[in-house]
C-alpha cells in the first residue's frame, strides 16, 4: 500500500527523543533484546544534544510520525588514515518498510559520511536477520568474514578500567 504522504528525512531535533526511544525500543524487541535496553529518554538527549555530543540521528517522518531512525558516529581507520563513520541502529517500522524508507535513511547516512571525507562506513547486523543482510548486499555492502567483534561492558568494563597500569 502507498504511503498517505512524502516522508521527509531529516536531523533529529531534542522533541525527537521520546519517538526515538521508542523506535529504540521496537527495535530491540524484533532483535529479540528488549530485555537489554536500560537507556532513557535522559540518557539518549545527553548523547545527542549534550555537552559533548557522542552520536547524531535521522528520523523519517510520515505525516509529522517518527517512522524510522539512523543513528551513526564517528570511528576512525589507522589504516585509511580516515574518521570513518558507525551505523550503530537503522530501523524502520514494519508497517511502513518497502517503500524506500530504510534506503533513505542509508543513503542520508552514507551521504553524509562522504561530505565528512570519511573512508568507509560500517555496522554490524544480526546473523539471523536475513532480509536486513539482504538489503544491505542489494546496496553493494559486503559481510566482514575474517572479523570477530569482542564486547566489555558492565562488571568486566569497570574492573578492567579501574585497573593500574
């Protein structure tokens, strides 16, 4: 079914924070994690309009609704002697999938690491998620086979950083 209205893609805005949690939230819940989300609406607006602003975001609207999200950072590659640039979540509802929604908000991520002379962007998908992995390759994006990603967080994260060196 055709969308009522042209969605837009644009900034986030800090009124954004309770729909982008949401979508946070929905997200979690379709990679079967909801159980692992402890951020809050305070928490995210730190990290994206604080002080020192640790992530951005883009939102698709239809008809003035948050349908959808890309949040990216900064990394950088020694090798390429670049910043790159993380898509750490896209996410799109159900509802409104198919109809490019997902593809623009990529393509605005992807736009936007090019002005930013970044050398590669990269994100991470699940290995069950089979119509996300399809998308991504539709757009030229290929799998890292050599790579495996190693995580601290929580009790490992504090006692290793209260360590001495």
């Amino acid at each position: 079914m055709p969308l009522s209205a042209d969605p837009q893609i644009r900034f986030a805005i800090p009124d954004d924070v309770p729909a982008i949690l949401g979508l946070i939230r929905e997200l979690a819940e379709y990679e079967r994690l909801l159980d692992q989300v402890v951020a809050d609406e305070a928490a995210l607006h730190r990290a994206l309009f604080g002080e020192r602003r640790y992530v951005e975001a883009l939102v698709a609207l239809v008809e003035g609704d948050s349908v959808g999200f890309a949040l990216f950072f900064h990394n950088f590659s020694t090798f390429l002697g670049q910043p790159g640039m993380y898509l750490e979540d896209l996410y799109v509802r159900p509802e409104f999938r198919g109809h490019g929604l997902g593809k623009a908000l990529l393509t605005q991520v992807a736009r936007i690491a090019v002005e930013r002379e970044c050398g590669r962007m990269e994100w991470s998908v699940l290995d069950w998620n089979e119509p996300s992995i399809r998308f991504y390759e539709s757009l030229g994006a290929r799998p890292l086979t050599d790579w495996t990603t190693f995580r601290l967080t929580g009790d490992a994260l504090r006692t290793l950083g209260r360590n001495e060196p």
